[in-house]
C-alpha cells in the first residue's frame, strides 16, 4: 500500500512569499514565481521523485504533491535565483529536494521534444504535409489547423503562405532540420497538420515553448523543402 506524502504545513510567512505547492481544486494554479494564479497550460508542474530530485511533469499526471511554475524564462530565473523551486520543493514533504542543475534547459529540451514527437504522430496519422505546394493546396482546401514554418527560412515564403492562411496559428520555433527530422524528410521549411486534437495539442505546447525561445525572425533560407 502506497503511503500518501505528509500533509504541508501552512504558516503565515509561507502565504507571503508565495512558494507552497499548489495542487488544489479548479482550472488555476499559483506560480511559484509570480504568486499569480494561471491556467494549468500555462504553467509547469514539478513533483519530487523517490529520489528526492525534482522533475518537471509536463502532463501533470504523475502522482504525489506538485508545484507549478509559469513556463517561461524569466520565471525559471526568478526562482532559481530566489531559490524558490529548492523552498517550494522541500515543503512536498520528506525533506530538501535536488533542483536540477539547469531547469530552464531541461524542461525546454523536454518541450521542444515533446513538439516534435507531436508532429511525428500526425505525420504517421496522415494529418501532417510538408512543403509549400502541398500546404498550399492544403490552405486551399481548408485543411489545415496550424501551419508550421522554419525560423531558418526565407520570410518571403512565410508570407505567401500568411496570404493564404486566412487568421491561422503559425508556430515558428524549429528550424529546417528539427522539422525535416520530425517530418521524415530533409530540411523541412514549410508544414502543417489538419485541424484535430494533434493540432490543439500541438498549439499549446509550442505556447509553452514560446517562453524559452531567444531568437526572432528568419536566419537564413535553407536549400530544401
């Protein structure tokens, strides 16, 4: 039989500075940076392993006690550099935690991969194309719930397909060969999955990407799509 994790304790000064997990009822969690309280697809959770190191939960499925961090640089800078994920972390129970070296790194591969792995999916459920003819057709025809474009691109080709694409999310946080690979082909500039749940899915991790990301605009027109 699993043994539930001891209850927090709850003090005055903890309120204040706003670092106790928040895994209560409702849509909304409190950031632990921010102390503002914000959609869970906003947000990061962490929990503590058996271990003791803490580990992001992307899914916000795994069991135990959880803290939530908005998903976005500046944040993981405030906490780290106030040491409020270690302050936040020990209150899950059972003692001090180990805080990644790196958290912003970590959870941004894991986001980052997480992506890619999405359009993979739709790529083997035939809801996926890659290139500019066939994502033309494909706004043409109103087949399309999010349109995905190379960072490293030429932004001439963004905007034709911004001509097209009539008010439609366009993600750009992945350059030629991260969409090629996903995608399975070579230096992919150009691509996007029909509307569906892989597609919303896909919206709302990017969001959450979107926080980490440090450059903007085109870095060039690689020679394949």
């Amino acid at each position: 039989m699993t043994t539930a994790p001891p209850p927090c304790t709850v003090e005055a000064s903890d309120a204040a500075d706003g670092v106790l997990p928040d895994d209560g009822p409702g849509p909304l969690r409190r950031c632990i940076a921010s102390g503002e309280s914000l959609p869970r697809e906003a947000l990061i959770r962490f929990v503590r392993a058996p271990d003791g190191t803490l580990v992001p939960d992307l899914k916000a499925c795994l069991p135990g006690r959880g803290l939530w961090l908005q998903s976005d640089r500046a944040s993981f800078d405030r906490a780290i550099r106030k040491r409020l994920l270690a302050r936040a972390g020990a209150r899950l129970g059972n003692g001090p935690v180990v805080v990644p070296e790196d958290p912003a790194a970590l959870v941004e591969g894991l986001l980052r991969r997480h992506c890619l792995d999405l359009m993979g999916l739709a790529k083997r459920a035939g809801q996926a194309v890659a290139g500019f003819d066939k994502v033309a057709e494909a706004l043409r025809r109103g087949g399309v719930g999010v349109l995905l474009a190379a960072h490293d691109g030429a932004a001439d080709g963004r905007g034709k397909l911004r001509a097209l694409a009539r008010g439609l999310p366009l993600i750009e946080l992945f350059d030629a060969a991260e969409l090629g690979l996903a995608l399975g082909r070579e230096n992919v500039i150009h691509a996007a999955l029909a509307p569906g749940r892989l597609a919303e899915h896909l919206q709302r991790e990017a969001r959450r990407l979107a926080g980490f990301t440090v450059f903007k605009g085109s870095r060039g027109d690689p020679q394949t799509d």
